[in-house]
C-alpha cells in the first residue's frame, strides 16, 4: 500500500460523511488522466500545483482594495488568499471535512483576478465582448493558461470550488466554506486597513452590528467561525442572527471601503490605463507575446488581448503603460 493510499484509508475513517473524499471518482477527474502520486492525495497534488504556479505568485503585487499602497502591512490579494486558506482549513478541520480540498480551493480562488482588483476587472468585463468574471477566469487561468498552455490539469471538485467561490452553491460542502471564508477574511482585514489608513475607526462600526459579532478583527471572525460550524452540515452558512449581522456590515463596508472616495481616488486613472492597454494591443497584436498570439489564433484577439491584461500585476501594468505612451527622454 503506497502513502496516497493509506492516506485516503485515513480519510475514510475520520473524517464526517458530508467530506469530499480523495477518492471520489467523479470528484478527482481531471481533464486527462495522470498516473497517481505515490505519496499524495488528488487534492494534495492540486494544492501543491497551485501553490507553485506563476498565477499565483502574481498575486503578491495585485491590488486587493488599496491600489500599490506604500505601507508594509496593507493586504494584497495574496496576503488576502492566505487568510482565506487559514479561515476555511480551520472551519473544515472542525467540521471533521477534507481540508487538503478546502486549502487548494482556498489557494486557487482568486488566480484569474485582475490587476488593480475590482476595478480592473469591472473594466475587463465592460470592454470585453467575452465579459470577465474573476471567479471564471480563475478557473481558465488552471485550464488553459498555466503551465505553457497544458493547464494545471486540476481535479473538478477544486475547479468547482474556484468557480462558485463568489456567488454560486459548489457541488462540495467545502467548495461552500470557502466562500464564506472569503467573505469573513475580506470584510475582517478591509476593515483593519481602512483603520490603518485613518478612513474609518473601530467606534464607525455599526453597533448592531459589533454588539452581535464583536468589537475587534479577531473577535468577528471567531463569532462568524463559530457560527458556520455550529449551524451544521445541511446548509454550510452562518446562523440566521450571525448572517443578519454580517449582511449588514457587509453594507457597511461597501458605502464607507469599496465606494469611499479617499481610498478609491486613483481607480479613475486604473480604469483608463487598463482601456488604453487593451485598445493598443488589439490593434498591435504582433506585439502580443507568442503564449497570447496562440490564444489568438484559436480564439479571436480579444480572448488573447484581455488573458494577457488580465494577468497582469498592477507593477507590471503601470511600467508597461509607461513603456507605450509616456515619451521617453533623448539620450
């Protein structure tokens, strides 16, 4: 018996009936077939190929609500994905499910995310006959982009996960905890930069909203925690007062955070930088590079155009918008 298999032996015998099990047969296809790993699971493996990947390393130096901010301790989206990873395997690990799904679900959900967060890919979505969706193009980027055009040939149960993570109901309860680990890291630590950044006090906070969740970070998110795992099994969700209280600061941080003008001056001169890459490269595809000329050429160019932006870091965009337009001094 090889280390995978004793694993998965040990998943059968702790963990609850609601877990996806690594050998789930219709949970672990996988666009073509592999010859399993000796030592880890199909969930392991995806971890691990995410985890690896180049998409994910971008995220380091992608906005998540504070474009490039100067200051050390703003979160990006890939101190954003770390949180949500610690979040959703803790909810998991107490609900007895498989984390090694709920981690690389976790990883992998904001892969396709664009530069300059969500404005960059409301930009995307509106210039874009294809339309552009994050959660989607996540799931693209793991199919078809990664790995020189081979993909990263994931399993369908964290592809489906990745896919549902923002509004949809996944086929696996922790494709589910995985969208509410992203809602409780999110509303907790924009929360904490927006305080950092003088925009809001703790005392701003709704207090029908702290009196039920709690007066700090740390405080929310174990009541919101607790909250998923005592409401159980059949709907992976909080319980009713705990979700009243969270759609509510939800509100919240949308009208003073995502909408405030103090933190979202610059999205202006994002949106209008995004526009001007995309208009240049559809009428420059030869300077496309050779990855995004192939997309071309099985899909139309602006599949190609809108891949290549879209997988982009905020850095990268802004030097290469530099590079195009700004006039560059006699030498």
């Amino acid at each position: 018996m090889t280390l995978r298999e004793q694993t998965e032996n040990i998943e059968k015998s702790i963990l609850s009936e609601y877990a996806c099990l690594s050998t789930n047969p219709k949970m672990t296809v996988r666009n073509y077939n592999e010859e399993k790993c000796p030592y880890r699971t199909d969930f392991q493996r995806d971890r691990d190929r995410i985890l690896h990947c180049k998409a994910f390393l971008r995220l380091k130096q992608k906005t998540q609500v504070f474009l490039s901010p100067t200051g050390d301790h703003y979160r990006t989206r890939l101190t954003h994905t770390l949180e949500v990873a610690q979040i959703a395997r803790t909810i998991s690990r107490c609900m007895r499910l498989n984390e090694d799904l709920t981690e690389a679900i976790a990883l992998g959900h904001d892969l396709g995310h664009s530069p300059f967060g969500h404005c960059g890919e409301a930009v995307l979505n509106e210039i874009c006959p294809h339309g552009f969706k994050h959660y989607l193009h996540s799931v693209r980027v793991s199919e078809v982009l990664e790995n020189d055009g081979k993909g990263l040939n994931l399993t369908f149960a964290v592809k489906n996960g990745i896919e549902c993570h923002t509004n949809r109901v996944s086929e696996t309860k922790e494709g589910n905890i995985v969208r509410l680990a992203d809602t409780i890291a999110y509303i907790n630590h924009d929360i904490e930069d927006s305080i950092r950044a003088g925009l809001l006090t703790e005392n701003d906070l709704p207090k029908e909203c702290t009196d039920v969740l709690g007066n700090s970070k740390s405080e929310r998110i174990t009541t919101l925690v607790s909250s998923v795992i005592a409401n159980g099994y059949y709907t992976i969700d909080f319980e009713s007062e705990i979700r009243t209280a969270h759609d509510k600061l939800k509100d919240f941080i949308f009208e003073n955070i995502y909408t405030n003008h103090s933190a979202k001056h610059e999205d202006k001169k994002a949106e209008v930088l995004v526009e001007k890459l995309y208009s240049y490269f559809k009428k420059h595809t030869d300077r496309l590079p050779e990855e995004h000329r192939r997309i071309m050429e099985l899909s139309d160019s602006d599949r190609a155009v809108c891949d290549y932006i879209a997988g982009m870091t905020d850095q990268y965009a802004i030097d290469l918008y530099k590079e195009i337009f700004i006039p560059k001094s006699w030498k």
